[in-house]
C-alpha cells in the first residue's frame, strides 16, 4: 500500500471556509473590526466600507504561496529592487533610497565557487532503509529497488 505524502507533513489541515484557513478568516475579521471602530469616529458610516476592504485585504496579503505569505514576498521583492537599484544605478531615486536604508549591495553580486561549491563534510546518503518505486502501485507487490549494505548471496523469494 503507497502513501501520498503531503509538502507540509508537520502541519495539520486546518477547517475554514472556501478554502481559507480559521486563523486567516479569524485575522481578517479582527483587522476589519479594529478599523471599523477607529475609522468610525473620522469617517462615519463610510468606515464600514474601509473595514471590509481591510477584511479583504487582510485575507489577500495572508495568502500563502511557496511557504510564504504575499506580504512577505512583496517586502522581499521590494528590499531586492533596492538593492539591484544601489548597487546598478546609485543616482537614481530608487538607488539613493536603497543607500538610504544601508541595503546591503555586496548581495547582489553571486561568485558561482561560493554557490556552487561542494559540502565541506562530506556526507554519504545512507539508503538502506529506502525502498524505491517506479509507480505507486508497484509498493502493495513489494517489487521495488531496494539499497543493501552489502550484496546477498542469494535473491529474495520471488525477485528471479
């Protein structure tokens, strides 16, 4: 019998709505909340309208993509176009604020033998406990390719 194995096996599938986990649901709401009440006292009843635009938001910038959520991307895409401005044009308005913020341009630049460089220790992948397949259906039949440690002297019972 094969498992399918889930990217994020350490995180439990949370309830939500439409796809939406509780606690993004549950932060929408209070970041909506919080603003209707203190856009109330400027605005009136158009703070209604800005809380649930800040709901929306709020769901939208916590979306998860790759592990990380949209507000952390586009603050990691931002620091990064600071940085290419700083170092590749220091004149401009973007390059003087990535100079402003003391962006580190050093980074910029990648030396292919710092990148690309073998582990210092080396490290040999024990796979002996490892049974590979080629298709999932072949795991029920126990015909797959096994790692020993050192050759058997004669074939397992039903592998000829």
């Amino acid at each position: 019998m094969a498992a399918d194995l889930k990217s994020h096996v350490l995180r439990r599938d949370e309830k939500g709505f439409m796809g939406i986990p509780f606690k993004r649901l549950l932060l929408g709401g209070v970041s909506g909340g919080m603003t209707l009440i203190l856009a109330r006292f400027a605005v009136g009843n158009f703070a209604f309208l800005i809380a649930a635009l800040t709901f929306i938001l709020a769901l939208t910038l916590t979306g998860p993509r790759g592990g990380l959520p949209l507000w952390q991307r586009l603050l990691y895409r931002m620091r990064g176009s600071l940085m290419l401005a700083a170092e590749r044009k220091p004149k401009s308005l973007a390059g003087r604020l990535g100079t402003t913020f003391d962006m580190p341009t050093g980074l910029v630049a990648l030396d292919a033998e710092t990148v690309f460089a073998p582990p210092e220790d080396e490290v040999e992948a024990d796979m002996t406990e490892w049974i590979t397949f080629a298709r999932a259906e072949e795991a029920d039949h126990d015909s797959g390719l096994v790692f020993v440690d050192t050759p058997m002297a004669q074939p397992l019972e039903g592998n000829h």
